[in-house]
C-alpha cells in the first residue's frame, strides 16, 4: 500500500487512537491537528473516567463489539503504560419490579454481547460490597473498571508521538477545500483527512460534503461530587432503555473521590459548559429539521424536562442520588466540572446510538462515537484503521 499524509481534526481520545493506530502500522505520515492548546479540554477529559463492561450495548452493534475488545484493549495498554486504572465493577440496581425486568434484560443482552461474569446478586451481597447503597437486587458486571482519563488520553498521544505522529495544538479548522485545510496558524495539505472533531464534526464533514442530514446536539451532563461517602466500584439506577443516556449514578475515581452524574440536559451551545445560552448556535440547532423533528416526541420532551429539572435544582439531583443512597445529605454535594455530549440527530429526529463512520476515497468522518467511546477508544481505531487501509 503506497504511504500517504493522514491529517487528522481533533486530538481527543478518537483522534488520537487513530492517530497512534496509523503510525503504529506504518502508512505514512501522520498530523493532528487541535484547535485547544492543551489537552482533554472536552469530552475525553470531562468524564468520569468509567471503562464500560459492555451491558448497555445492542447486541449485534458495532458498540457493542468494540466495547467489549476496547475494554481488554485499555485495561492492556494502562498496566503497560503505567496508566491509574482499577477493576471495580458495575453494579446496576433494582427497587421495583419494573427495575428488576430491566436488570434481566441488561443480563441477557450482556451475555449475548459477551460480558463476562455477569449475576444478579440479592440484597445481602449487595450490602457487602456497597453498604452504604440500597437495593432489593443488583446486576453484577465485574469487568467494568476507572481509569485516569487524561493519564490515558496523554498516554496515547506520547505512544503516537513515538512512532512518528505529529501533534499541532491551538490549530483550529476554519476551511476546508478539497484536500486543502486551512487553520489559523497555516493551511495543511494532506491525502487523507479524518475528522475526528467531537461536538464539531457535523461541520467539519458538511465542509467536506460528507455527513449529509446529521446534526449534532450538545447535552451537558451536571456532576456533582459527593464528600463523605463510602463507594468502592460504580453503582448505577436501572436506566431507560429507549435512549442513549444513563440516569445519575455513583463512580468512585482513581483519586478517591465519588462522583454523581451525569445528566443528560439540552446544552444552549457546543461547548455552554456554563449554562450559558450561545444564541447563533442555538438558534441553529433549533431551527434544523433534526432537533424539530426531535422536539416533537414527547418522550424526549419528557427527558429533557425530567433532566432540566435535575439541573437547575440542588435538591431534584440529590433525590436521584438518594435513589440509590439514601444517607447522602446536601451539605455533601460539590459542584464538579460538566462535560458536554456530541449526540448527533438524523433528519427523522432520531438520536443515533450506533458509532457512526462515514469512509470517502480521500477522507473519513467520525460522526458518532460517543459513550463508551473511551472504552471503545483502542478497539474503535483498529476498526477505522482496517477500514481506511483495506478500502
């Protein structure tokens, strides 16, 4: 295969697994360019650091399969990199019927996917391995695990480095022909361009003619650090399984802290981390026949009310904390940075789930990898990788 120059848009997690993939294999030259100065400013350094097992994914999706080898992929290259990482497990909760019927559905899609060493565990080992959470039964999911996030994002981006790739930060995209980038600092020229641009890359493809009729729609999710509370793994609600999002739960960081969250609200921009409202991109995205379509379903309504709510009142979070432990006090509540999703929409109004990835003769575009796009993150690159190279 003749080496080409790869130049990649977008050096978190997804932009740089790419790029270390490429250079690791050797087809040419590769360049990343970020428009932040620093590292993991977005989604690959706001999260909570969790590595997924696996039991939330459809059985038969494209996320289902890379969560499952991206996790063994990122448990590998953590112990070989030096990476903080600890193997916790996930425990999903159960206080109803209605929960105990997600909790067998969560099973069985978990052991059609794969995932090893699932059970469902009673009241009493649940109490022995959390005992300050409630539950009549828990779904146990020992392979999930935390990870230092930005220790791994700069990890990855120090091995891409080694085999050769090439990182320009404070390089924002503000054109593109043909195979032509222009930037702020100069204009890059390149056989390949992958765009790996997050809460952009529905503009960064539309400048491209590609990602036609996709849309993304920012949702920040709220965190809240919890003090004086014991979590040693990550304890989730039984979520709703119609949408992509979890509900509030607990994650236990490398640092020691315990995390809630996050949410899953309507963010006012790209990047409103501040709940501030970015009027033209706003009124964009609302205008878009997308978020229209979108809008209109009552369902989603619904969630959006129901995680507005959890928002903008101290007290509405504190009750889905107290879900799942009831001894937590507002006193015990920190704020915590958010983080923003990049949810892109088709023209129906339906909230993609899959990862979704757009292979043109002369570029790629990375439209949906979101949650576990982290754990998929190792996986994730071996597959666009094999499909750039093979095409």
């Amino acid at each position: 295969m003749e080496k080409k120059h790869y130049l990649i848009i977008g050096a978190g997690i997804i932009g740089s697994s790419i790029a270390r993939e490429i250079s690791r294999r050797g087809l040419g030259k590769v360049t990343v360019l970020e428009k932040e100065q620093n590292l993991g400013m977005h989604a690959s350094g706001r999260n909570s650091g969790v590595v997924h097992s696996g039991i939330n994914q459809k059985p038969g999706s494209i996320k289902a399969e890379l969560c499952l080898k991206g996790n063994a992929l990122l448990k590998q290259f953590c112990r070989k990199h030096k990476v903080r990482i600890e193997e916790v497990g996930t425990l999903v909760i159960s206080n109803s019927d209605e929960d105990d019927e997600i909790l067998e559905q969560l099973m069985a899609m978990g052991k059609r996917v794969g995932v090893p060493g699932l059970k469902i565990i009673d009241s009493g080992e649940l109490k022995k391995r959390e005992p300050e959470v409630v539950g009549r039964k828990a779904l146990l999911s020992p392979s999930g695990a935390i990870v230092d996030s930005i220790g791994f994002l700069e990890a990855v981006v120090k091995d891409a480095k080694k085999h050769g790739a090439e990182f320009i930060m404070g390089a924002k995209v503000s054109g593109i022909h043909r195979n032509s980038v222009k930037t702020r600092k100069e204009i890059f020229e390149a056989d390949h361009i992958i765009n790996c641009a997050g809460l952009y890359s529905d503009k960064i493809a539309h400048m491209m003619e590609a990602g036609k009729g996709i849309r993304i729609v920012p949702f920040r999710g709220e965190y809240m650090e919890v003090e004086n509370l014991n979590i040693q793994s990550m304890v989730y609600q039984a979520p709703d399984l119609n949408f992509p999002f979890l509900k509030v739960h607990l994650t236990r960081t490398v640092d020691g802290k315990v995390l809630a969250g996050p949410t899953a609200t309507l963010a006012m921009g790209r990047e409103a981390y501040r709940k501030g409202m970015h009027i033209g991109e706003f009124l964009g995205m609302a205008s878009s026949v997308n978020f229209m379509r979108l809008i209109l379903r009552e369902s989603f309504r619904k969630l959006v009310a129901e995680n507005a709510k959890v928002t903008v009142s101290k007290k509405a979070f504190l009750k889905e904390i107290q879900v799942i432990s009831p001894s937590v006090k507002k006193r015990d509540l920190k704020k915590h940075p958010p983080g923003i999703r990049a949810q892109p929409i088709d023209r129906k109004g339906n909230i993609l789930k899959d990862m979704l990835v757009e292979f043109n003769d002369n570029s790629t575009h990375i439209l949906n990898a979101v949650s576990p796009g982290l754990t998929a993150s190792l996986a994730f690159a071996e597959y666009v990788v094999d499909r750039i190279e093979n095409k």
